[in-house]
C-alpha cells in the first residue's frame, strides 16, 4: 500500500510510521505514547493472566472433585477450557497487535491465531447451547434427564461441537472463504505487511455471524424462556420439594446469567461483524479491536460468576487455593 505524507504543525513533511521500515508493501503503523503502551500491556497481561487463572481453578475442581462429576459441570468443563485457551493462546498475540498496531509473527501464525479465534468463541457459544439443552430436560423433563442426559451423551455432543467449532475455524481462514468473490478489492486495498485481519465479504458476514453468535443465541433465548415457563407453573412443586428442584432452578438461573453476559460482551463485535461489509467497511478498526476485546473479557468473568453464584465453585476454589487438594482423599471433599 503507498505511504502517504503527512504535514506536520511546524510545515514539516513527514513519512508516516510504518510496520516494516523498508518494505514497500508495508502497512501504517500508529504509535501509542509510551505511558499509554505501558498502561495497556500491563491492563492486557493481568486480563490474560487472571482469565488463565480462574478458568484453571474452574477445571480443577471439576476433574478433582467427585461431587462435580455430572453432565452439566462437564459442559462447564468444556466451556472453562475454551475460556482457558482465549486467555493463554489468544489473548497475548492480540495483545501485541492492539498494542503496537501491527503484526510482526508470520502470515502462517496470523491465520493460526485467527483460525483459533473464531474456533473458541464458536466452542464458546454452541457449548452454552448445550448446556441450555441440559437445563431443559433438567427442569422441564426431571423424568427423563438421566437418561438423556448421560455421561456418554454428554460426552457426543462436547465433541460435536469442538469439531464444529474447529471445522468452521480453520476452513474459513486456511480456505479464505471469508473473502471468496471480493478477493481482488482485499488484495488492492486491504492487504499488506504488518496486518493479521479478518475481512468478511457480505455472504460471508451474514454466514458467519448467524451460525456463530445469532442463531444458537436465539435458540438459547427460546430454551431459557420455555423453561423460565415452566418453571413459573412449578412454583409450588418447588416449595414443597425443597431439595432437588430448588437446586436445579438456581443452577438454571445461574448459567442464564453466563449466557447473558456471554451475549451482552459479544453483541457489540458481532453487530459491527455483521453490518461493516455493507457499510463499506468504514468501521474504525480501534472500534473494532476495542469490542473484541471486550468479547475476550466474556471468558474472564464466567468463572467469577461461578464463584459467586455457586456455593460449592466457592468451597472448591479455597480447597485448591489452600493446597489441600493434596490431601488424601480430597476428592471425596463434601463441597457446600
């Protein structure tokens, strides 16, 4: 892409920064003052390290712990993981991309680290659609849960969907679908050295965006609201049976609201995902990694809303964080 000349305050012509000093393809660089870099690296490093934290607790206490053997938390598992791998192998490369404006870690790594991308937070999402299936038979089919809802099943559907995830993930970006029928308009005015991007074409937008954030969203909404229903009609079924159901209804109403916060921290990405290509791509792209960002932090708060919202997350967390996991038979641990 050609440079352009910029005109300083004192008359004086200067070359703009760009990432690769000596390339003529290279793309513009912009500049943070160093106090602001400084800010934003330690702000990045301490978001990618407590979600690697948090997420690792979350995946202990569920592999240690006998009582947190059961479906559901095996979808929190699942779920963990993927929060787990957006904070250690995500998070940092975004980071210096945020940062210093460019890409300095190869086109190979750039579509790696996209692929992973878009393949975690698909994970993300299509896990929250199963565990919201789990709930359903939880509350409106007691009956019939344990029996469709098995370890085995469980396990199917884990791996239905990181298959999906990781098929949609990698095939977009390796095959580059995301810019099939546009692709001489990215290689002219988009392309060059120092950018790691993911430029969507109109079909391509509206693909991706649907299968991976709007349509499981509507279909996670329509489950929560049937069982939000039915849970109303159970009222005094629940008053009298105080164990089982009270507990199921507040395991319901706690993952709902992970799935509302998953939704409030990726809607704003993906509206600008979906209308940018007919917009004539003129979203700033500071606006767009800014709410890519704030979709990253989705996978920092899900296991504060565990601890919070779940007395024995809480009891396990301070059996890890003590270290007594190490005593012997501390998986039998009664969490409260």
């Amino acid at each position: 892409m050609d440079a352009q000349i910029n005109i300083s305050q004192n008359g004086i012509l200067e070359k703009p920064f760009l990432c690769y000093e000596f390339s003529n393809t290279s793309c513009q660089k912009f500049v943070y003052p160093l106090e602001t870099r400084i800010l934003l690296y330690i702000l990045f490093s301490v978001s990618s390290i407590v979600t690697i934290i948090g997420n690792m607790l979350v995946i202990i206490a569920v592999i240690h712990f006998k009582q947190l053997h059961s479906p559901t938390n095996y979808l929190i598992l699942s779920l963990a993981v993927a929060d787990l791998l957006v904070g250690g192998v995500v998070m940092p490369p975004s980071m210096l991309r945020s940062i210093e404006t460019c890409w300095y870690l190869g086109d190979l790594f750039c579509k790696i680290h996209s692929s992973l991308d878009v393949t975690l937070c698909t994970a993300s999402i299509l896990n929250l659609c199963i565990i919201s299936l789990d709930r359903y038979y939880a509350i409106c089919h007691p009956f019939q849960y344990h029996s469709k809802m098995t370890s085995l099943a469980t396990l199917v559907m884990i791996i239905i969907c990181w298959t999906v995830s990781a098929a949609l993930g990698f095939g977009m970006v390796f095959l580059q679908f995301n810019i099939l029928g546009i692709e001489d308009f990215y290689y002219e005015n988009f392309d060059c050295d120092g950018i790691c991007m993911l430029l969507h074409s109109r079909e391509a937008a509206t693909m991706m965006s649907m299968t991976c954030f709007y349509g499981p969203a509507v279909v996670m909404l329509c489950i929560y609201l049937k069982i939000l229903l039915v849970a109303k009609r159970q009222v005094q079924a629940i008053q009298s049976v105080h164990s089982e159901l009270k507990k199921e209804g507040k395991a319901t109403k706690t993952l709902a609201i992970i799935m509302g916060v998953f939704l409030t921290f990726w809607i704003p990405f993906f509206l600008c995902n979906l209308i940018d290509p007919f917009i004539g791509y003129s979203v700033p792209p500071l606006l767009f990694d800014l709410f890519l960002w704030v979709g990253y932090y989705n996978s920092t708060c899900n296991p504060i809303v565990y601890a919070f919202f779940y007395s024995w997350f809480r009891h396990a967390f301070k059996v890890i964080l003590s270290v007594r996991i190490f005593h012997s038979n501390s998986s039998r641990t009664i969490l409260l």
